[in-house]
C-alpha cells in the first residue's frame, strides 16, 4: 500500500487556489473575452484540467489530494458547469 502525501503543502495551496480563482463571480454584464476576470477564469479552469488529465497513479492515489478534489473541484466545476457563458464550457473541453 502506497501512503504518499503532497511533496510540499504548496501543491495543495496552488490546486485549491485554482479552484478558488474559477469560482470568482465576473461581474455583471461581463461577456468580453478579453476581460481579465473572464481570462483568469477560463485560465484557472485549464490548468485545473491539465493537472487532472496527467496526475500520475501515485497522485491518484494521495488521500489528501482525493479529499481536495471533493472539497473544492467538485463545487468549482458544479459553479462553472452552469455558466451562462459558453466560453467558460467550451475552453475546459466540454
């Protein structure tokens, strides 16, 4: 059985704040693509992706990092998944 943890406490710190980042509300009226809340959304989103699609076994497998994804990526997702914006959906590859 494999008990590994975070390397650093930072890599938590960085997954969760990427979460926190893609939940910021825009502003009302937002539709602007180059607007710096929307592109920090949709830049958060696509990282948060590239982390998961090559997160290795031993990532995969590190309790916290389950815990994390549960805490904070589930609600990220659920808050951006209902976007009225397309954008957001359509640059997370959905």
């Amino acid at each position: 059985m494999v008990t590994a943890k975070f390397i650093h406490v930072l890599q938590k710190d960085v997954f969760r704040a990427l979460c926190k980042l893609s939940m910021k509300p825009l502003p009302d009226g937002t539709s602007d693509p180059k607007s710096h809340e929307l592109r920090s959304k949709i830049l958060s989103l696509q990282l948060l992706l590239g982390i998961l699609q090559n997160a290795g076994p031993i990532l995969r497998s590190i309790k916290m990092f389950v815990i994390t994804i549960k805490q904070y990526l589930c609600v990220a997702l659920s808050k951006n998944g209902v976007s009225s914006l397309r954008m957001i959906r359509d640059s997370t590859g959905q």
